[in-house]
C-alpha cells in the first residue's frame, strides 16, 4: 500500500476532501465565472481585499462571497489574512490563469460534469448512459457538431489544447521526407490538414471523418485557400464494412484510436493495414498514460478515460503504450520507431506492414 505510512487524521481529512469534491469544483467554477478571482488578483499589490469590498464592487451578497471564500479558504484556493483581506494562493493563480487548467475546469464543467452522474450505470451497462444529457446518439461523436455552442467550444478547446502543443513537433517529423499524399483519420476541424498545406507546397490531404465533422473540415480548408489540395472522405469506422483507398504515402492517426475499444482499433489498423503498401508509414500520435513524466498528466488522461466511458462512447479510453504495442501487431502492423515527448505529453509511433 502506497499509503501506509500516511497518519489516520490526515486519511480522513483526504476522504472527505473527496466526498465532497463536487462542491470544491463548483465553488471554483463560481468563483472563476464571478469574476471573484480576477478582482482578488487585481488587488493584491493593495494587500488583498475583504469579501465588503468585493461585494460593493462585483455586486454579489456579502453571504455568497462568504460560502464560496470559505471553502476555498480550507482547500487552499485563497489565503485570509488577520485583516480579513483575501489573495489568491499558488494553487487559485493556476485554476484561474493556467492554460491547462482552464480547459481543464471548462471541459469538465461543459461536458463531463452532467454526464458522470452516470458512471456507474455506463459502467454496468457498457455504454455512454451520461450522453442522454445532450441527445440521443450513440457517441458522443455523432453529434459532436450540434452541440450546444458552450459545449462545443469547451470540447473543442480541450481537444484542440492538447493536439496543438504537439501538431508544430509532429510537422517537423512527418516532413523530415516530405510525403506527397496524407490521409487524415478523424481529420476533425481540418486544421491538422491545413498546417501541413501551410507547411509544404506539394503535399495533398485527404480527411476521413463523420459527415458532420468533415463538411465542417472541408468548409475551413476552403475559407483557408486549400480547397485544391484537402479532399474528403465520409466513414463511420463503426459500420459493417468501413473501407478507404490505396494511395496514402502516410496514414495519421491522432488522438483518434482512443475514441474505440481495442476490438474496434484492431479492426481500424487492419483496414488501414489493407490499404498500405511496403512504403506506406501509418503514424499513431496518442497520450499514453505510461509515458508521462509527470503525475499530473496522467491523473488527467486517467480522467479523460472515465469521460469516454460516461459520456463519449462507453468502451474506449486513455490507453497504455504496453497495450497498443499489442493491438498493432494483431493488425498485422509493426512498430518501427517510437517518438516521444512530442509537444511534452504525445507519443508517435511509426509503423509499417
Ligand atoms: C478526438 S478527435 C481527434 C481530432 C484530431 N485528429 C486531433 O488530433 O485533434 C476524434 C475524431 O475522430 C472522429 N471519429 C470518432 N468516431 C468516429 C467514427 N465512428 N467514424 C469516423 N470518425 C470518427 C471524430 O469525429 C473526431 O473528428
């Protein structure tokens, strides 16, 4: 036990700080929205500010500001002093002005909060039952492009946080030889596809993607110029018999396996396996939980795994690199080089048949 050593008091203090989390995440979300973190941040070269004066200026109940300060007080959000003045400690800088938390607290609060509700059915019945809080699909991925616009926006900003960081490094790697013709699976937005049309002149994408997401990709490449080169295809790999065609120099896959259970990726590669010949390259780009340098990186993806099984599809999640080592081999398909660290938290493998 990892714990072992940890002292009953500090235990019990740690059980209820998770029995009530939901509140603590709420409270933040409020005190973000509120504007109550940006006025105690302005304020701390005056020495901080008391919960009247945020009330006169924000024009919120002295008896708001109290719960909501007060829990954040003992969670170590903010810090009292013996004036009664707030500031914001280490920890509330970052949950109101870091990057990554931001999409972070957006993408749990939009998308996942509602959802996770039902976890423990989703689990016991093997399917997203948390989605019934937007409509009525399947995935998540059928109707990611009539969502609601708060929704969309924060799936899209965490989706779009993570890729970007490693989208410029993989650019680098992916034109070491320039390929002339990508295909793009779960291309998305289109906008993977169209920096690489920015990056080389000569190089040809075509995206494969949901109807909804690819007449979404195709508008982009167009309002970008690149209409000539970004082409498209409509799949849903979830169907009898999903095919593509021959052709591809390389196949990229990115933050697009973990959407399928590993029966469903195995039969995603052999069909990409299919299509390839001797030179093709298939390029895999994933966030493996094994192959994070820090801890706070994988309890997110770990997160993200219970978001795939609540709310996006039921069966899939933030994989191993020990488990798709495996899955590429029964597609017929071999690891040839590994990259990692791409954009801090991605990984590439490259495969060939
Ligand atoms: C998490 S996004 C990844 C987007 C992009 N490749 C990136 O790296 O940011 C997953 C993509 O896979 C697509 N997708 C999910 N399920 C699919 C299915 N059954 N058939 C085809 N595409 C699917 C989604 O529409 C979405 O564009």
């Amino acid at each position: 036990m990892k714990n072992k050593t940890i002292k009953a008091i500090d235990a019990i203090q740690e059980a209820q700080k998770i029995a009530f989390s939901p509140f603590l995440f709420q409270s933040v979300v409020s005190l973000r929205k509120l504007g109550i973190f940006d006025l105690v941040f302005e304020k701390r070269n005056e020495g901080g500010v008391t919960i009247d004066e945020i009330s006169k200026e924000l024009s919120i109940s002295t008896y708001g500001l109290s719960v909501l300060l007060e829990i954040a007080e003992s969670s170590d959000v903010v810090d009292k002093d013996e004036n009664n003045k707030y500031e914001l400690t280490k920890i509330g800088y970052f949950l109101n002005y870091n990057e990554t938390a931001n999409v972070n607290i957006n993408f749990t609060n939009e998308v996942c909060y509602k959802g996770l509700f039902h976890l423990n059915d989703s689990i016991k019945n093997e399917k997203p039952e948390g989605l019934k809080e937007f409509g009525n699909w399947s995935t998540i991925y059928e109707g990611l492009a009539s969502l609601d616009p708060e929704i969309k926006k924060a799936w899209f900003e965490f989706d779009h946080h993570y890729s970007d960081y490693a989208f410029e490094e993989a650019l680098e790697i992916l034109f070491e030889k320039p390929p002339k013709i990508i295909y793009d699976i779960g291309g998305n937005t289109g906008k993977f596809a169209i920096s690489c049309c920015k990056k080389n002149k000569d190089v040809s994408i075509k995206i494969f993607d949901l109807p909804g997401q690819l007449k979404v990709a195709l508008t982009n490449a167009k309002s970008n110029g690149f209409e000539d080169r970004i082409s498209g295809s409509e799949i849903d790999w979830l169907s009898e018999n999903p095919q593509i065609t021959k052709g591809a120099d390389i196949i990229w896959l990115s933050q697009f396996l973990d959407c399928f259970s590993k029966d469903e990726i195995v039969k995603i590669l052999k069909v990409c396996a299919d299509s390839m010949d001797k030179n093709t390259e298939l390029y895999i780009m994933e966030t493996f939980t094994d192959r994070q340098r820090f801890d706070s990186a994988r309890f997110s993806l770990e997160a993200t795994s219970l978001y795939f099984t609540a709310i996006a599809n039921g069966n899939s999640k933030m994989y191993k690199a020990a488990e798709f080592e495996d899955l590429i081999e029964q597609a017929g398909l071999e690891v040839r080089k590994e990259i990692r660290q791409v954009g801090e938290n991605h990984t590439i493998l490259i495969c060939k048949k």
